[in-house]
C-alpha cells in the first residue's frame, strides 16, 4: 500500500486547526487504530478496512484526524495519474469511502458542531487537489463543509434491504415474478452453494461479453485479488446456482462485515436465463447475509432492466453523495458528452 508521507503538507507545513488537532496520513503501524475506527463509527464500511485498501493496491492513503493524539475520524484516499494529472479517486469496486468520524454522542447542537468542525478540517485540507471524486456513505449526508470549500455534489442510489432479521417478512416483500421464479428454479432442481473463483468468473465474464460486448471493466486478477483478500478476513465469499447437471446458471460474489453485505459482482448464463436461477441465488444470498450483517445492499445500477430487477425483491431506495472538484475545463468537457 502507497504509505508515502506520514502528513499532509500545505505550504510545507502540517494542516492544524489547534494545538489539540492534527490532521496527518496515518503510518502503517497505526492501521490497527483506523480499523478499529471504521468498525465503530456508523460511515465506516468493509470498504474501508485496511485488508481493504491493501487489496486494490495503488497509492492509497488514510489521511486521519486527531484529537489529543487520539484518532477520531479519517477518510482513505487514492491517487492515480491521468494525462499527467494526478487525480484523488476511488479504486474500482470500491462503492464508498467518504470520512469515516467516530460515534458522536450528547446533545444534537453539540453533535453536529462537532461533525461540522471535522468535516471543514477535511474539506480544506483536500480543497488542494484539482480533481477529487468519492462516495461518501448513505450514513453521512451532510456535505456543506465540501460545498463552502468548493466542492460539488450529485446523488446517486443504491438499493438494500434494510432489515434482514425477518426473512418471512422479506420473502412477502419480493414482487410475485420474482417467488414464481425461485419456484420455478426449485422445481427444476437448481441448488445453491458456495463455488470457487473459477467458476463464478467464468460467468461474470459471459455476462459482461452479453451486457457490453466488450472485456469485463477489471482484470480477472484484480478481481483474484480483492477475493482472496476477503475471504482470507472471512468477508466474502462466491455462490454458484447449480442445475442437476452441475452447470452454473448463475453465480455471484458476496462481501460484508456486521453492518451490511454488498452483492458486489454477478451475473448469469445467457443461455440459461430462464431457469430462475438468478432469483434462487439472490434469495440464498440476503439468507446467508441475514446471519452475518443487518443490511443487504444490491449496490444499485444505472442499467434500468437491473435495477427494475433489483427493485423486485422490495429493495429500498437508499441516497448518497458523489463529492467532486474538477477544473473547469474537465466540467465542460463532461457536459458535452452528457456526463
């Protein structure tokens, strides 16, 4: 991992705000803290551990707030170059990061001066970069510190089921084409189980060719990689629906941690689209989620016959923000082609 300065620098100096408060990149030595932060705080996501960040590989930072020495809030950051430019992104795959602030008790007016103080010590320190762009999590929908900075906003969504603890009350919720399906595929004697990489790539790569004609938007060893990585934490794990010849219908890519369970990569046999096989697995998948996490997260699409799909099992709209800064010219260029 890109553990390349211990501080953020501004102007040769180190960003504070007081005495009390520093703002630095975290040392890998110090990954322990931040783990333990993103465990605790409500923004803090599988997608924020560092197994996580070592993972998509890259220079990746944690620039951390502290407190009196005491770490209480961060947010990762990961920089690549671009027609020499360098640009402050997120890896692929990775749906959110955001600042991740540690679980701010006591009054409501004192909360939220607290959460508004972090969030303008982040803002400034990140106002510096030309091109930033990231996920901020549904838990935390405040980003005027990022607008008074400078910084722009568009909302995009994502789908979950937001109570997995009563799966009868889930099934209930499921449009009726979609049970008829799970039937259809049971009937057919198509079974669910976990599978190995291989054969749930073999399919991801079908349905890319099927949806984009063209190669899958990641390597196969990028994907290895995030998947090792997550089941050697014991937070993912890949599932195949099965027909009684053993051929794969379908097979998906699960990750999650105790808050929530994203249905991170899938896909089906084009030739076997009709077998029902998708809906079992979905099915298998939030039951095996609902052991693990309290939320499951279908990540949403901006394809509309997935999304309408994913909206079916009675999935929730769920909001968050896409916080940006981009030059001038970059804009311009993202409204001609209707970006």
């Amino acid at each position: 991992m890109g553990w390349l300065s211990t501080e953020i620098e501004h102007d040769g100096a180190i960003l504070k705000r007081n005495m009390d408060d520093t703002l630095r990149c975290l040392k890998e030595e110090e990954l322990s803290l931040w783990d333990a932060l993103v465990k605790a705080s409500p923004q803090g996501s599988v997608y924020c551990y560092s197994w996580w960040l070592n993972a998509v590989g890259g220079d990746v930072r944690v620039l951390g707030y502290f407190k009196k020495d005491r770490l209480i809030a961060g947010i990762p950051l990961y920089f690549k170059k671009k027609m020499g430019i360098t640009i402050c992104t997120m890896p692929k795959l990775t749906q959110t990061w955001g600042v991740v602030i540690e679980p701010l008790s006591g009054k409501r007016v004192k909360a939220g001066s607290k959460e508004m103080s972090i969030l303008r010590n982040f803002a400034d320190a990140l106002a510096s970069h030309k091109v930033f762009i990231q996920n901020f999590s549904p838990n935390l929908q405040n980003w005027l510190p990022f607008y008074w900075c400078g910084f722009k906003q568009t909302t995009v969504f994502t789908y979950v089921i937001d109570v997995l603890a009563d799966l009868k009350e889930i099934w209930k919720g499921f449009r009726e084409n979609i049970r008829t399906d799970i039937r259809k595929a049971q009937k057919q004697n198509v079974t669910v189980d976990q599978c190995s990489f291989e054969d749930a790539f073999y399919v991801f790569e079908k349905t890319w060719q099927r949806q984009e004609g063209s190669k899958p938007p990641y390597t196969k060893e990028y994907l290895l990689r995030v998947y090792s990585a997550a089941k050697h934490n014991k937070s993912g794990e890949c599932f195949a629906a099965r027909g009684s010849d053993k051929h794969v219908h379908a097979a998906a890519f699960l990750i999650w941690d105790s808050k929530r369970a994203y249905y991170l990569v899938g896909g089906g046999d084009p030739d076997l689209r009709n077998s029902g096989a998708t809906s079992l697995l979905i099915w298998h998948l939030i039951q095996f989620a609902a052991q693990r996490s309290k939320i499951f997260d279908f990540e949403g699409s901006i394809i509309e016959p997935i999304e309408r799909f994913f909206r079916a099992f009675g999935a929730k709209q769920i909001p968050y923000n896409t916080i940006y800064k981009l030059p001038w010219y970059v804009e311009i260029i993202q409204s001609v082609r209707g970006k």
